[in-house]
C-alpha cells in the first residue's frame, strides 16, 4: 500500500503561476502535477487542500495557524505525512507555533516555499516541493516533528530562521544540525530527532497575543521602552539583547522592567545573535535582569520565543508561574537543555 500524504496550500511565492500576460496569479492546486509533472512518477498519494482564503505570509495570524492545525488534526489518522506550502517571510514562526501547538506528534509536518513563483523557469519551488513530499511521505525514516525544508535542508522548525531575502538557500538553523541533507539519497539523522511520543495527540489552539517584542540598540531611551512596557493589557515581552543577554545597567531601564514584572508581565530574554545562548548573570551586564525576574531563554529563535510565549499565555491565562516555568524548558526541541 502507498503512504499518503496531504498538501496544506495556505498561499506565497511558491504557489504562484504566470498567466499568457505574465501576470502572477495562485494556481490551483488540483493541477499540481501539471504544475510539477515529476510527481506523477512519484511512488506515494497525493491529496491536497487549500485554505479559504490564500494569503500573502505577511499576513499570517495565530487564527490562521488555527486553521492550519484544524485541517491537519481532521486528517491526521488518515495520511503518512503533511506538507504545508506556505510563503517564506513568516514560515519560522507557522513552524514554530505549529510545533507547540502539536504536543505527542507522531508523524512528519514539513513546511516548504521557494522564493521563485512555482511558474517561473528557474523556481526553485520544484525541487522543494518534490523533496518535502519524499520526506514527509518516507518510509526510511519517521520524524515526529514539524519542519522547514529548504534547499536540500530538513531543518527543526523551531530552531529554523529566514536568513536571506534573495539567495535559494534562505533559512539557516544556527544552534541545531540540519535533520537531514537531500543529495542523490535522503541522508536523515534520526540521533537528532525527538524522541517518539507513546501518549495520545494533543491540539492546541489558544494563543495570547498580548505580548510584544522590545529589541535593544545603543541610544534606546526611556520614552521607547515605556511605550512598550507600558501597553495597556500587556502580558509578556520578548527582550532581544546583547551577546550572551546583557542589557543596559541604567536605573530607568531596570526599574522599568522591574514594574512591568510586578505588574505581572513575563520578559524573556533572547540574545540577537543568531548564534549561540543567553547565560544570565554571565556578565555583569545580565545580573540585574536576573536579580528582579527577568527568564533566561537559553539558544531559542526570536521566532519561536515570541510563539512559544503566546502559546503558553494562551492555554495557561491563569498560571503565571507554570507559564514562566515552561518557557525556560524545552518543550519541542526548541532550547538546548
């Protein structure tokens, strides 16, 4: 018997044809192997399914991964593997919320896009399309994770990053190893992959998105900072800063962040760099976030902390303490533990 596996088409470059005019327009998805007609020779089903309303990734919403996650949980039972097509300018963060959002996944979702329209001669959208599908719908191989492929890389989606606007190989996951390369074979690395779960799937689908994200520079002042801290019904923040996770020592900026904490808002501390971890009190520089509550995220993507939070805030609204407990764990694979 053929494995199965279903399209999610949700929009972006990659589902995108030329007409006659050589205007860009989605084409339909139950033409995709005129589209890609090396699927035909392809030795597994193919059904698919689009979103209601196809949409640029720009526009992406937590409704819309909502959507997403309805239309997989429906059909899970009945497919091998999924594929999500989607655009790639906020792929990361789809990746990232699907992957909290499935809690004991068992099966393979593979997120993949190009960054030429499927229609175009030298899209790079075939490729990516064919691999995806060989990747999710294996039998060499189960991945019970969500994941980004891109340009012969299998990458954890949460650990995964859109790192270039113009080159084929546009997503990096600096802090993880790829979990698989396609050459001429599929080489997957199944030491990397998390572990099989044994319980029952679980969906979930509430996400706060009361939250915000306060990046560091030289100069920031206190009108900045308070504008955001200050944001009436906040409920966390993202606080991206420097290296291993220092921030300015100024009395303004500490008592700031010490009376949003107080108030009960959670602040996360993710580094900028698109490498390496946040290590409190490493330097002095961090001693005060630590000192009045700030949480160390580790090595996690801004991507995934900024989902991970709304996820947590969402399904815990009245456990703070539980909220701030996770988000200094590793739930997906997402924080090197």
């Amino acid at each position: 018997m053929k494995n199965k596996v279903l399209i999610v088409y949700t929009g972006g470059t990659i589902g995108m044809v030329q007409d006659e005019n050589g205007s860009l327009h989605p084409f339909a998805l139950d033409r995709i192997y005129d589209a890609v007609p090396q699927l035909k020779h392809c030795c597994y089903d193919i059904d698919s399914v689009t979103l209601d309303n196809i949409i640029d990734s720009s526009n992406m919403t937590p409704s819309l991964w909502v959507d997403i996650a309805e239309i997989i949980e429906r059909n899970y039972n009945d497919y091998d593997g999924f594929v999500v097509l989607h655009g790639t300018d906020t792929m990361a963060y789809t990746a990232s919320a699907l992957s909290f959002m499935f809690k004991n996944l068992t099966k393979p979702i593979v997120l993949t896009g190009s960054q030429l329209p499927l229609g175009m001669l030298r899209s790079d959208g075939r490729e990516n399309i064919i691999c995806a599908l060989e990747v999710a719908s294996t039998r060499l191989a189960t991945i019970p994770e969500v994941c980004i492929f891109f340009e012969s890389h299998l990458y954890r989606g949460n650990r995964s990053t859109k790192m270039n606007a113009e080159n084929f190989d546009a997503f990096a996951s600096y802090n993880y190893p790829s979990l698989a390369k396609v050459g001429i074979n599929i080489s997957f690395k199944e030491h990397l992959f998390l572990p099989m779960p044994t319980m029952p799937l679980m969906v979930r689908k509430k996400f706060d998105t009361r939250v915000a994200i306060l990046k560091l520079f030289p100069g920031i002042g206190p009108e900045v900072v308070r504008a955001i801290l200050d944001t009436p019904d906040l409920q966390g923040v993202v606080i991206e800063t420097y290296g291993s996770g220092n921030a300015p020592t100024d009395e303004w900026f500490i008592t700031a962040l010490d009376e949003a904490i107080k108030r009960g808002v959670i602040v996360l501390n993710v580094t900028q760099c698109k490498a390496g971890a946040v290590k409190m009190r490493q330097y002095a520089a961090s001693c005060d976030l630590d000192r009045i509550g700030v949480i160390g995220a580790g090595d996690i993507t801004i991507e995934a902390a900024i989902t991970k939070m709304m996820c947590l805030l969402g399904n815990y609204p009245d456990d703070k303490a539980h909220v701030r407990e996770r988000l200094s764990q590793s739930l997906r694979g997402e924080i090197t533990e």
